[in-house]
C-alpha cells in the first residue's frame, strides 16, 4: 500500500485515485473470492462432521472403486478394465463405458499429493473432491457473471452458489459423483463461451474447447452444452447480433470440441452420429452462410449483393429441401430416432413412464413438485424475474445467453428433478445480477439523497462511500480499467473499439451517471427499507442453505441415524451385511439383489453382482425382477442359472425404513413383465391397489420377495406389524424349501440368503410335468432345463 | 464318539511303549525329581499349564541346568514359557525369574524338544529346589464335532499325557486338569483317575522312569469364544511435536468349531442364552492412559459400536465386530489412537532416546498367529536399535509420510504365536536432532514464499511479443 500513497501525493489527479481504490477493490474482491471458496468447501463438510468421512449412496460407491483400481493400476489399465465382479456372466467394459473425468480428476489428486509424500488414503481424496471442486464452481461463477454484468454481480452470484441447496444435494463431502465436477465444468465452459465472445480471443476459444472436453470427460449432461450454445448463436444471428466473435467463439468450439469428445471412449463416434449433437453441426453450417453473406456483402455493392441473393435462395432452397429429406429419412430409420432414451424424456416428458420402466423407476428421474423448487432454489426464484429484467437492460451477447440458458434449464429441470442442478447455476447467476443491480439503485440513491452533500462533491462522494458500504458496487467500475489494460496486453483492438462504444470516456461516464442517478433516485426511506429487506432475504436464504445443508442432504444413507429419548440412534445394518459378505463369503460367490445394490456390493462387498446399477442391459435387470417376483422354486431355478449363491434383500419392516425392497417391489414386477410376459402387474394388486396385508393377492404372499422379506418375521413381535405398510402382513407363518437364512444384521434392515444346493436325484420320484410357470415361462427357464434335466 | 478315543489310547500305548524302549538306551542324568504337580487350565482357549517341579541334584557334580521336554506336537503350539523360583521364607519370600531357552540335544528321542532353565545357583550335589513354571499352549483345544449349528454348544478335545514327560526320573506327580463347566463328555482314565466337579485328577503316580508317556484326550464344553488374530501390525509413529500416533490392523477370526447352516436373527435376539454360546459378541481391549482420537473402523468406514471408558489408571475400549463372530467368520478392523508423547518417550543416559511401549495385542484374552510392530521413528533419527524381552525377527524399512523428503527409518519387528503374556515393555533406542523439527515448516515456508515472489515477478514482467 505504500508504493500508490506516495504516488498519489505525487500526482494528486482523479486517475492515480481511481488507481489506489482500484488496487484496493481488486484485493478486497479477491479475499471476498477466498471466503466465498471456504465457505463453498466448509458447507459441505456437515456430513463428515454430523457423520463420517464416508462415500455415500450408491453410484459413488462404483466412482470410488473405480477410482481405486485407477490408483492401484494405473491409466492403461483402466482403459483396459473389463469387469468380471458385475453384470454376471456379462461383465462390463468399465474403461469404455464409463465417464472418466472424475475418476481421472480425483485421481491425478491422489496421484499429486502421494508424489509430495502426503500420504491421504484414496478415500479420503475422494470424500473431499465434490467440495473442492464446488468452490471452484463458485469462482467459475464469479468469473461467468463477471464477463455478463461486471464483478459486483459476478461476486454476488458466486456467494448465492457456493451455497445453493440444490448444487449442495450433489455435492457434499463424500457425494463422490460425475455432477461434482460437471457443474464446475460446465460453468467454466460458458465463462470461456462468453469470454470469447466479448474478447474475441481465439485463445479463449481453444481453451473453450478443452473445457468443453473435460465437461464430455466429467457427464453426460456435457449434450446440454452443445446444444445450448448453438441455441445462442442462433439467437444472435436470427436477432442480427452476427460478428466475428461469434464466429470465433462458435467455430473452433464445434470442430475441436467434437473431435476431443470422440476421444472420450464412452462418446466415442456418438459425438457425430447421435441426433444430440446435430443440432451443433446444424448451427455449424448455418454460421458458416451467414459467415459468407457478410462477405459477399462486404466486397459486393447493394445492388449486386441483391441480385446473388435471389440466385443463391432459389438454388440453395432446392439443395436444402434434399438434404433435409435425405437426413429425415436416416434419422427416422433408427427406432429410437437416434435419440438416446434418457434424451427422449427430457423432450418428452412422458416418454420414459410409457416405455422404459428403468428410467421412470429412479427417482430421480421424475419430474419435480413445486416444494421442491422452493427446497431446492429457495428465494432465488423469485430472484430470478427481477435477474432476467436486468438481463435486458442492456440486452448483450452475453446477457442474452443467460437468458437463453436459464429459460432452457428452467425447462429441463421441470421434466427431471435430477436437471435441477443445472438450473442452479443459472438462477444463480440471475440472482446475483438481481441483486447486484437493486442493491446499486438503492445504495445509489441512499447516497444521492444524504443530506449536506454539494452537487460537485458529490460525484467522487458517492463513489467513494460505494467503494465501502458496497464492494460489488465498485467492482462494476473497477473491472473496467483492468480489463482495458489486459486488452492492450492482448492487442484486442476490436473489443477496445467496442469498449469505446458502451463506454465513453470516464468524466462523461461519471457525469451521465450522476445525471442518471439524480433521475431515477428513489426516496430516501423506501429505499432503506428495501435495502433492509433485501438483506432480509438474503439472510433468509443463507438460513435455509445451512439448514438445508446440515439436515437435509448431509445424510450418506448407508449409514441412517434416528433420534430417541435416549440419545442418537445408529443404524448401520448396510456396512454390517457387506461386510459379512466380504469377509465370510467365497470370493467367487455371486450374489443377486435388486440392482440398486449392485455398486455398493461390489465395491464394499467385492462379491460378483448380477445385476447393477449401471442398468445398461434391460434383459438382465428383467431376469432378477422376474426371479424376485415368481414363486419360490420358479426363483430358485432362475438364480440357479445365473449361478448365483447368495440373494440379498432390504426390509425396512422391522424398523420403518421406508425405500426397502417391498416398496420397490412393483418396479421390479414391471421391469420384470416388460420382457418376460408371464409376470403381470395385475396379479400383484388387489382392486389396483398394492398391498401385503390379508388382502393381498395369493401371487404377492408367494412371491419370493414377499417370502425372503418377511421370512420369520412373526417371530419378533408375535403379530407380524410392517412399520413402514403399517399393517399387518398377510402370510404369516411360512416355511422356505429353496432358501436359507444364512445372515440378517441387527436390524433386520438387510437380509442375506443362501440357495440351497440342488437335491440330489431320487429314482422313479421324478416328476413329468413341469410346474405351469416354468414351462410356459422365458428361454432362461428352459436353459436352466437344460442344465438339471431332473427338475 | 467312542470308538477314535479308543483307537487313539491303543496308539498311544504302543507309543509310550516305544518310549519306554528308546529312553532306556539314553544316559541317564543326576538329577531326579522328587515331586511333580501340574495344574492344566482349560477354562479358555489358551491352556495354562502351572508345573511345579521339586528337583533333587542326585549326582555327584553340581549343575545349574534342567531340562523340560515337550512332545512335537506341543511345541508348535507352545506360546511361552517361564520358570521362576521363589526364595526365602514366609514373608521374605522373593520370586525370581529364571532363563528359559530353547535347547536341541543331539540323541533327543521320538524328535522330544527341549528347554533348558537356567538356575541362579549351581545346584550342588544332594541339595533340591522348587521350581515353578507357567508355559501356555494356543490351538490347542480341538473343536469336536467340528462343525455346530447356532443353538449347540461348543465341545472340544484336549490332548496331553497322563504323565509328565521329562527326561529324569519322577518319584510322585500328580495332574490336575480344570475344565470350565462340569460338562465333560468323555476323558481317558489312567488309574488313578478321579473327577470331582469341574476338575480331573490324575495320579499321583509313583516312581516313572525319564520319558514316561500315557497319552490322554479329554471331551469337554468350552463356550467360551476363540479370539484368534491372525495378523496384527502395530505401527507406532513418533512424532516430537508431542504426539505418538498408534494404529493397529487386525484380522480377526473365531477359532472355535465352525458355525454351519443357518444364522437366525430373530433366535441370536430372542434367546441369547440358548442360541449362539460360543459367539464372540464383544472384545475388551485395554489402552494406556491419557489416550485421546480413538478410533475404530474398517476398510469400508466407521464402525459404530464401540465404548471408551478412561480413567487415570487405564483405558478400555469395548469394541463390537459389526456382526457377532461365529466359528470360522472372520473380520477385519483397524483401531487407531494417539498417546502423550512424554509418557513413552524418555532419554537415556548416553544422549539417546527411546521408547518405551508394549509389545503384544492389547486386546484381552487373544491369541495373535503373527505380529509385525513397526516403529516409525522421526526423520532425520540415527542409529536406531530395539531391544525386546524375548527374541523376534527384526528388520528396518524406510516409510514416507507427510512431506518427507529422506523419509522415516521404520524398526520392524517379527513375532509369532502370542499371547497376552507378550504384553511386556520393549525399547527403540534412536538418536535424533531437534533441529530436523524444522525442516517441514521450513519447507513450507520457503515453497509459499517463491510462490508469491514469482506471483510477484509474473505480475510485473509484460510477456506480450507485440506492443
């Protein structure tokens, strides 16, 4: 600070001030940044505090052991992985099925701190990858709103992200998934969309491209990007906003961006051959025109120019129509019409409930209530009006891509609540702009109207007193010089021409503000009142974000605690049954659930999965669902074939948990039915209700589920109550021929049985008919025929 | 049930009149044992024996040496032994301990393997002593029938024989043999043969040459659980800042008759009494005081039932596997604390430093198959050397942790088949500097320091090629 006071007695001018309160705004926002980046990281550690430093659900568990097998064998290896532990007797290609970029990410961590001897167990750097990695996301959105609306904003924006409840739900410590790292790419794909389209830089654009593969690495949801950002450019060419930075922020972005996704095994050739990415090739080709017309009507003059028009719109139009028919006729071809099915129902939203059982029965594909948007974004939705409003005040390129982006996002999230995490970034970034813009009117006119200040004073007055009861306030100012002076470093002369064009030169600027602000200044005491309950509701919102990030989403739901008179109450029944399995179990056992337990089984288990979570072979998840919801020796034979040894089930029954294996069970019908006819929905419902009380059909009350769930279930109150149905069971006493209990763990919450061994051949006792459901049921049966013909 | 025990006496006699034939032909020693009195404690699955041995110096020339011998297949199972002679009359009585060590003797019959006592006192010619020796057997109770389902009870054989092998000559003995319930199934009678209770006495025999053997096997419930480590590492870090971190890896399996068929739930829960006996539910394992950052988990987190109770004296931790162990179900756990630093750290005359730490498993009544502690001595630590109370397998390794740049010396020790026994205090001695305490944070320093000077100097150095 000593270097600029000396300079300032110096050269006593309003431009060395300027430049010391502009030193001093740049270090203050960086510290703000700093903070905000603590903040984003120190929310998310509720669950390692309330609980443990432990991965949780489901799909991280794949992510850490893959993770695992990254850092024990190293990268090739990993390209190479097939697994032989799930999807038996498939096995699953993981390196060319699997998103890498976060395995890689957390990985190279790993990699990076164990080559400094800091020896954190892979665990460990895989629970405290998602926070890290939401701070980042929260400078990105510094950085995004920043290029939008100038830094107050960006900062404002980039506080309400670090702690937005819906980013929080999917990145706590030890919410080790692909989103974790997405979010951050994907807001750092747009920052660098925007920066190049305000600068112009074609650096920008190539590390645009590289963010946009690490996005492809990171998630699916990388088609969002793609798809959005030809949107825009549509808009600014439809809206004539066409320039050579569009070109330049498009082009590369499209040619480079999809030549890194093919690289990606998983994308691979998808990048050019799925309708997803069409529309960006669409755009591609359509810029390009426009790209030439402006050409053209460059070196042509108007008269000329009119006449090549008409010649190329008649020919062009004849060409076109035969492409398109030609391309129509291609896509239609395919059966899903090139669509991936999860696509399909984000177009429409009823797609997945009619035909993919699958992907309507994870619930977090359904679409979302009204509470949960208030749950979930909080005040941000009202926010996010007022944000879109000064959006268009002035409407620029990037504005409008906000816009743009929180207008489809809004959408997406409507069909699947899952989508809601991509519509956080952007309402909060409109938020932050809202703010911003209402906490500058009201600051401003506060200070116009302060009594006892001469109109000349004024000016620098107001200024200054902005620089320290409002931070973001000044950053809009601030940022202006430094950003002019990168761009003479850059030699962007283009973009200075433009700046020349928004802005005018300082004293003009300031004195057309201090015009403007005599204008539009609000009453002093309505504009108190407002700030007061602006800072009401932001304090409302910072209430409910740590609320919602301590109760509601630190959960790991392997572990679940409930709270009684005597104290906390733990209940660990998963980690108890994965562990049995893993240590009194043969390595080669195989060991069939529903599919939602296939991750955590093999990565905490290590036992061989029928069935996972992964969910890519319908026919697979089908044949466990059918042998879930047949009879007992039906079910034997089918788990038979499979080979497996042990079926584990989770039954909430005892203890009210409510997502156990009887409140999916009607998934399991479906999926089952859908492939393997003889199983029908109807004859698990009683008057189309689904129930497992004395009402219950005779096919529920015999199906396995019902049986290994319920098994001995009597025995522990003597009335056999289901806390979660709240009722009583219907079949009570029942006894299992095919099946043994080999292990239940303490709660009961998890059920392990074992398939008894074959019984061995009687002479002359061998029955000739087989039972009806066998017969008349699916190849795998009689495969399983084949195999013990003595059945 | 009846028809191997008899098989295995009649194998037994024609052994021990094997015996009898190759002792004859052995020299013979001077000294004789006047009076044997042996108690076998089988009350848990480590059998106690407590011998107490009246030696008598018939020979002309004085010695200091006695021998004990053990039949083969005791000594693979033989944990310790020790032997100690109590001095003095009434109330002054001292108790001293005496060296026991393994000893080959070339014309050993039947492969007997032998340990020599070392007295303080040449034992002059006609004089006698008394000795005691306590040694410990582990595996050494057999589960018969090998195989039990949830609600059975645990029944086990013991071997031994009626008569004490030894190579002198025993005028009168007597064993005694305590079951831990009256429930004995069967047991081999050597006339005379008593059982009053809990407790099997055999003899007293008189006058049996060196090398006597009658073969035995007793049949008897013991529900007591089978705590069998199969392997422990101990790592004990030193770190001068103050702390001395201990973690330890266990793998954990119940030894007894292995748990077959079914396991049910609602019959552990319900009747616990009848279902399950033999199961090990809890473990107890005793910390030293002032412990603090316990913890308890396994590879896949936490594990949440466990209990610490301190006082100034001692700490116990009550833990539970997340399952209760049956026969043959195995676990695997790691429990973690870290201890004051100035309680087991402490400085020798010569400059050095050393620490002072127990060896064994602090768990309570286990047996450990095989126990590597490894001490992680400071960076920058010289010449370090260990010296343990009994003999174990010793080797230096080299680890890195936080920030190493010429990484730890790690002392690593070696040692097989303990019991809680083993629990005695080892040294590592070491010589360190204090100014190696510095090297890290001066690292860190000086690393934050050329990071912002190039922040600095990237700040102030215009890179464009263009102006």
């Amino acid at each position: 600070m000593a270097a600029p006071e000396t300079s300032t007695a110096a050269v006593p001018t309003l431009h060395t001030n300027n430049t010391v309160r502009n030193a001093f705004g740049g270090v203050l926002s960086f510290f703000i940044l700093l903070l905000i980046g603590v903040l984003a990281f120190s929310i998310r550690l509720f669950s390692v505090i309330k609980y443990e430093s432990v991965i949780h659900e489901f799909d991280p568990y794949f992510n850490y052991r893959v993770t695992q097998f990254l850092t024990k064998k190293g990268i090739y290896d990993f390209w190479n992985w097939f697994d032989d532990r799930t999807w038996y007797p498939l096995g699953r290609v993981i390196g060319g099925t699997v998103y890498p970029g976060l395995t890689l990410t957390a990985g190279t961590i790993w990699w990076l701190l164990n080559s400094l001897n800091i020896p954190l167990s892979v665990e460990t750097v895989c629970v405290f990858t998602a926070p890290i990695f939401s701070a980042f996301a929260s400078w990105a959105t510094y950085l995004l709103t920043k290029e939008v609306k100038g830094a107050g904003a960006g900062l404002t924006a980039a506080v309400l992200l670090a702690m937005v409840p819906s980013y929080i739900s999917r990145s706590v410590a030890g919410s080790y998934d692909n989103e974790a790292v997405a979010i951050f790419a994907l807001i750092f794909t747009f920052y660098l969309y925007i920066k190049t389209l305000n600068t112009g830089s074609l650096f920008y654009a190539t590390l645009n491209s590289i963010a946009y593969f690490y996005m492809v690495c990171s998630w699916g949801g990388y088609t969002f990007i793609i798809n959005l950002i030809p949107m825009h450019v549509l808009l600014c060419i439809v809206t004539g906003r066409y320039s050579s930075r569009l070109y330049i922020a498009y082009a590369p972005l499209v040619v480079l961006g999809t030549l890194l996704a093919a690289l990606v095994p998983v994308v691979g050739f998808n990048a050019v051959m799925t309708s997803e990415h069409f529309a960006s090739f669409l755009v591609f080709i359509i810029i390009h025109v426009v790209a030439f017309v402006y050409y053209i009507k460059g070196i042509l003059s108007p008269k000329m120019f009119k006449v090549a028009v008409t010649l190329v719109v008649s020919v062009g139009l004849a060409v076109c129509c035969a492409v398109i028919a030609v391309l129509i006729a291609l896509v239609a071809s395919s059966p899903t019409k090139g669509w991936s099915g999860r696509s399909l129902s984000l177009l429409d939203p009823t797609y997945a409930s009619k035909y993919i059982p699958i992907i309507a029965s994870v619930s977090e594909h359904q679409p979302p209530t009204w509470p949960s948007y208030f749950m979930d974004i909080n005040v941000l939705a009202f926010l996010v009006p007022a944000g879109i409003i000064a959006c268009f005040l002035p409407l620029t390129d990037a504005s409008s891509f906000v816009v743009l982006y929180i207008a489809t996002s809004v959408y997406f999230s409507g069909v699947m609540v899952r989508l809601m995490l991509v519509l956080a970034p952007a309402a909060c970034i409109t938020s932050g702009i809202a703010l911003s813009e209402a906490f500058d009117a009201l600051t401003g006119s506060i200070k116009f109207q302060l009594p006892g200040v001469s109109t000349d004073a004024e000016v620098d007055a107001g200024e200054t007193s902005s620089d320290t009861t409002e931070a973001q306030n000044d950053e809009v100012k601030a940022e202006k010089p430094e950003e002019t002076s990168k761009d003479r470093r850059s030699k962007k002369s283009k973009k200075k021409e433009r700046e020349h064009v928004e802005r005018p030169s300082a004293k003009a600027k300031v004195k057309t503000k201090a015009e403007k602000k005599r204008l539009l200044a609000l009453p002093l005491e309505a504009s108190a009142v407002s700030l007061l309950l602006l800072i009401v509701l932001g304090a409302f919102y910072v209430v409910h974000c740590v609320w919602a990030a301590a109760e509601a989403y630190s959960a790991p739901s392997i572990v679940l605690t409930s709270r009684s008179r005597d104290g906390l109450h733990v209940f660990d029944d998963f980690r108890e049954a994965y562990s049995w399995l893993r240590h009194n179990t043969d390595v080669d056992d195989k060991v069939a659930s529903w599919w939602d337990y296939g991750y955590q089984t093999t990565a905490m288990a290590n036992r061989t999965v029928i069935v996972d979570n992964n969910t890519w072979n319908n026919t697979h998840i089908a044949t466990v669902g059918t042998a879930m919801s047949s009879p007992e020796k039906a079910a034997w034979e089918i788990f038979h074939s499979l080979d497996v040894k042990y079926v584990l089930v989770v039954f909430g029954g005892l203890v009210g948990y409510p997502s156990d294996d009887i409140n999916k069970f009607l998934w399991m019908v479906r999926i089952g039915g859908g492939v393997f006819p003889h199983i029908k929905e109807p004859d698990y419902l009683r008057d189309g209700q689904y129930r497992i009380d004395s009402q219950a059909t005779p096919t529920m009350l015999n199906c396995l589920m019902y049986k290994l769930s319920y098994y001995r279930f009597v025995e522990t109150d003597g009335k056999a109550y289901d806390k979660v149905r709240r009722t009583e069971i219907g079949k009570k006493y029942f006894k299992l021929t095919h099946f043994e209990e080999v292990f239940t763990t303490h709660h009961w919450m998890v059920r392990i049985y074992k398939l008894k061994a074959p019984k061995n051949r009687i002479r002359g006792k061998t029955k000739k008919s087989k039972s009806k459901t066998s017969s008349s049921s699916s190849s795998k049966t009689s495969g399983t025929k084949k195999k013990n013909p003595w059945h | 049930m009846e028809a191997p025990i008899r098989a295995r006496e009649i194998l037994g006699f024609t052994l021990l009149s094997l015996l009898f034939f190759v002792c004859r032909s052995s020299p013979s020693h001077n000294l004789l044992i006047s009076n044997a009195e042996r108690r076998i404690d089988l009350s848990s699955h480590i059998v106690k024996v407590y011998l107490t041995l009246k030696v008598e110096n018939a020979g002309s020339t004085p010695t200091s040496e006695i021998l004990l011998a053990f039949p083969p297949t005791q000594v693979d199972h033989l944990a310790t032994v020790e032997a100690l002679v109590t001095k003095g009359k009434r109330k002054k009585t001292t108790i001293v301990h005496l060296d026991v060590k393994p000893t080959e003797l070339p014309d050993a019959p039947n492969e007997t393997k032998y340990f020599t006592i070392y007295l303080a006192n040449p034992l002059n010619s006609g004089e006698s002593t008394t000795l005691e020796v306590l040694y410990l057997f582990t595996h050494s109770l057999e589960p018969f029938p090998a195989e039990i389902g949830q609600s059975e009870s645990q029944l086990v054989f013991y071997r031994d024989s009626a008569l004490i092998l030894s190579p002198y000559h025993i005028k009168q003995q007597t064993t005694f043999l305590k079951a831990p319930s009256t429930k004995v199934e069967s047991f081999t009678r050597v006339e005379p043969t008593n059982r009053a209770g809990t407790e099997m006495k055999y003899g007293p025999y008189e006058d049996r040459p060196s090398y006597s053997f009658s073969p035995i096997l007793i049949h008897f419930e013991n529900n007591s659980p089978f705590p069998v480590v199969e392997e422990l590492v101990r790592e004990v870090e030193i770190s001068h800042w103050g702390n001395l971190q201990v973690t330890e890896q266990y793998t954990l399996v119940h030894g007894g008759a292995r748990h077959k068929g079914v396991f049910s739930r609602v019959d552990y829960q319900s009747r616990p009494s009848l279902n399950g006996v033999s199961s090990l539910r809890y473990l107890l394992a005793r910390l030293p005081p002032r412990v603090h950052s316990v913890y308890y988990r396994d590879e896949i987190g936490n594990i949440s039932s466990s209990h610490l109770r301190t006082d100034s004296r001692k700490s116990e931790l009550e833990i539970e596997p997340r399952y209760p162990l049956f026969g043959g179900w195995k676990a695997t756990f790691l429990i973690g604390y870290g201890l004051p630093l100035q309680d087991f750290l402490f400085e020798s005359s010569d400059d050095r430093r050393y620490l002072n730490f127990t060896f064994g498993c602090p768990l309570l009544d286990t047996v450990v198959d095989k126990l590597t502690v490894k001490v992680v001595l400071p960076e920058g630590s010289k010449d370090p050397s260990a010296v343990v109370p009994f003999p174990v397998e010793q080797h230096f390794e080299t680890k890195y942790s936080y920030l190493d740049v010429v990484g730890r010396t790690v002392v690593v020790m070696e040692k097989k088949n303990l019991v809680p026994v083993h629990n005695s205090h080892f040294q590592v001695y070491y010589t360190f500097k204090p100014m190696f305490m510095l090297a890290e944070p001066l690292m860190l320093t000086t690393a934050f320091f050329l990071f912002f000077v190039a922040c600095v100097a990237y700040l102030h150095i215009d890179l464009s090629i263009r102006k």
